[in-house]
C-alpha cells in the first residue's frame, strides 16, 4: 500500500460510495405558515438530520414553492445548509395557481418544475423523496387540507415522515405500521 492510502487525512477526504447517495428530503406545510415552535423545530431537527450525513452527500430539498410554510422552510433550509457549507439542491414543484406561488433571490439555486395542481404535485414531492417533514396548523388530522392529504399520501407509500405540530411537538412515522392515531 502507498504512503498515501495510509494517510488518515487523505483516506478520509477520498469520496466513498456512501456518500455518492444524495440524501432527498421533502416538505409539506400550509400556506398560512409555520407558528414559531414549527420554525424552532424544523430547525433543530433539519440541522440535526444533516450531522448525520456522511461528508460531501449531496442534499436534495423538494417543496411546492407557495406561500407560507415552504417559503419559510426554503429560507430556513437554505441558510442551515449555506451555513454549514454542504452541497445542495432545492427543487420546487410549484402550484399551478400563481396567486399561491412565490420566488426568492438569495444564496440559492432552485429547480423549478413545471406547475402542477396541487395535489399531484404534492403526490410528486413524497414520490421524489425518502424523508418527509409535515408542519400541519392543525393538532390532529383534518379532511380537506392539503397538509393533511399528503401526510396521508406519505404514510401511504411508506415513507419516512416527521410531523411537526403546532405546538412544536413532533409524531415520526417510519412506515404505516407506526402511524396509529393518524388515520389509515
């Protein structure tokens, strides 16, 4: 073996096929926004999540670029990861409606989809994705609430899910099988 394969620094440095595997989180929020312990939380948890990450993984962030929640989650996500200088990808599945779309200029590139209604769209995102976070405005589960609908839709494809409640308290649904309390 060469000197350099047993340098620890170089070794370390040297890509692995473990973090060739881009890390694809999704999100889903209302349109009126985030409460503040909604915002606290996906914060500690997002910031939490990407320590746990291998070195130069490449992260994928999928939302549906309106108003409210994900503009807020685009910017708190765009400044975790600018912050900690991680490569990065933010892709927006738009709505259809214009009046509930939003585009920021800041320190990110995004990838915009075409628009699409807002339920497939959102169906969209949870297919793109291996990890969902929810930030509904209700406590518990309502019918005709988008938020709702693709929480459901997540549980449904067996996707990881973290819902962040209101209040800040948080519910993870690994598969379907641990997502009592929150319909079928």
């Amino acid at each position: 073996m060469s000197e350099l394969a047993d340098d620890p620094i170089l070794v370390r440095d040297r890509p692995t096929k473990t973090n060739t595997n881009p890390l694809w989180i999704g999100f889903t929020g209302t349109r009126n926004g985030m409460t503040p312990p909604q915002k606290h939380r996906f914060v500690e948890l997002i910031d939490a999540r990407l320590k746990l990450i291998p070195p130069r993984t490449l992260v994928n962030f999928v939302h549906g670029g309106a108003i409210g929640a994900d503009e807020e989650a685009d910017e708190l996500f765009s400044d975790i990861i600018y912050n900690n200088s991680m490569s990065y990808n933010i892709i927006v599945w738009p709505a259809s409606e214009a009046r509930w779309r939003y585009w920021r200029k800041k320190h990110v590139t995004h990838t915009i989809m075409p628009p699409e209604d807002p339920l497939v769209r959102n169906r969209k995102i949870v297919d793109q994705v291996e990890q969902m976070y929810a930030t509904p405005a209700e406590m518990s589960e309502v019918l005709r609430s988008g938020t709702w609908a693709t929480i459901r839709y997540t549980k449904s494809q067996d996707k990881a899910l973290t819902i962040i409640f209101p209040d800040g308290s948080v519910r993870e649904v690994l598969n379907s099988r641990d997502s009592k309390g929150l319909g079928a």
